[in-house]
C-alpha cells in the first residue's frame, strides 16, 4: 500500500466512520454508502479514483477496514464507527484471552471505570498481543492489557466480532482486565 493509497484510506474511514458529509456520500442504517458516490466525492477532491482501484485500495488494505456488496455497488467500513449504524453484528463466543493496547496516560481512569468505548460503538479488542501493541502505539509507549474474555463470556457478557476480525463488546468492568 502507497503513502497515498494510505492517506486516502484515512479520508475514507473518516467518510465511511464518522463524516459521510466530507465526501459528500450518505450511509444507510447498516453504514452502507454508494460506490458512485464515493468515488465521486473523491474525484470531486482531485483524487483520482475508479472502481479498478477502489477494489485495490479495498483488497490491499493492511487491516481490512472496508468491503463491498456482491455486486460492487455498495461499500461500508467493517468497525471504528461513531455515526450510528446497525452493523448486524453476531454474538461470538471469544478466545480465552483478548487484548487492548493503550497508554499510561489512561491507566487511572480505566482502573477505575474499567475499558469504556468513548465515541465508538465498542471497545476494541484484539487476538494477539502484536496487534494489541500496533495499536496502543499509535499513541505512545504501548501498554498491553489482558482480558479474561472466556470467563467474561461465562458470566454473560457478549462479545462480537467485526468482519475484519477485530473483537468488540461494550464495556469491561476493571475486574476483568489484567
Ligand atoms: C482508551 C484503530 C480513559 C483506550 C485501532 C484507547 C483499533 C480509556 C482510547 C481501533 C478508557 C480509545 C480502536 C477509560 C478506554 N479511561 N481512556 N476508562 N477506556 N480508554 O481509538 O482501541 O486504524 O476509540 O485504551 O487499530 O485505541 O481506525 O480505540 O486508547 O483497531 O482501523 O481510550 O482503531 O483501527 O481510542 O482503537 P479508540 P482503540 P483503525
């Protein structure tokens, strides 16, 4: 993926998670948006784009943030979002064990009210503590937290999973994270 392909991948996710209004697309209920118009918002930008390498940029993206529809008229973001939309997402039973990637600046308030989602639909988990760790260092040093997901699971808290794999649930209470 090029420098480029990934500063248009930012522009998407800000489209497709949480503007619509800054490509001038709509999302529907399930956060689908038209790839006409998508690809015509970007043009509008001076980007260049076409349904050729839209499904590049789609197929290449490092963390599959995007899909489309069967027939290549619709696109939505797989997770992230703050606009609400029904992601129709299915209760999983999860791993054992997750992992979240943060920073120190946050470990006092999460001690005390545990992982909240702040202004997205879930709190992010992942499966291996190297992603855990990509993602806290987008912040800083990385701090890797260890969530007792299973034993979570056992006492009815539901988990989901997104389409690119990324494992989401409301709130974790501190006495789960380890
Ligand atoms: C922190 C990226 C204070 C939490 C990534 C995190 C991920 C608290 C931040 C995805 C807290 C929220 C999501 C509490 C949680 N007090 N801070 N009680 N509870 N936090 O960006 O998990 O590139 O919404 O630790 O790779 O960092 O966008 O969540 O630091 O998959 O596709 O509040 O976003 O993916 O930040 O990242 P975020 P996240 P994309």
């Amino acid at each position: 993926m090029t420098k480029n392909m990934k500063s248009i991948g930012k522009l998407m996710s800000l489209a497709l998670r949480h503007n619509p209004k800054v490509l001038d697309i709509e999302l529907d209920e399930n956060g689908w948006a038209s790839v006409n118009e998508l690809i015509n918002g970007l043009n509008n930008k001076d980007i260049p784009m076409d349904l050729e390498r839209l499904t590049e940029l789609v197929e290449t993206n490092d963390k599959k943030r995007y899909r489309f529809n069967a027939d290549k008229t619709k696109i939505c973001a797989n997770q992230g979002h703050s606009v609400e939309v029904n992601l129709d997402l299915k209760a999983l039973e999860p791993p054992h064990t997750l992992y979240h990637g943060t920073v120190q600046k946050f470990m006092a308030s999460i001690r005390e009210k545990g992982l909240i989602k702040g202004s997205r639909h879930h709190v992010h988990l992942s499966e291996t503590k190297e992603t855990a760790i990509a993602v806290g260092s987008r912040r800083g040093k990385p701090i890797i937290l260890k969530i007792e997901a299973k034993f979570m699971h056992a006492q009815g808290f539901e988990f989901y999973q997104s389409e690119n794999g990324v494992w989401l649930i409301d709130h974790i209470p501190p006495k789960f994270i380890g």
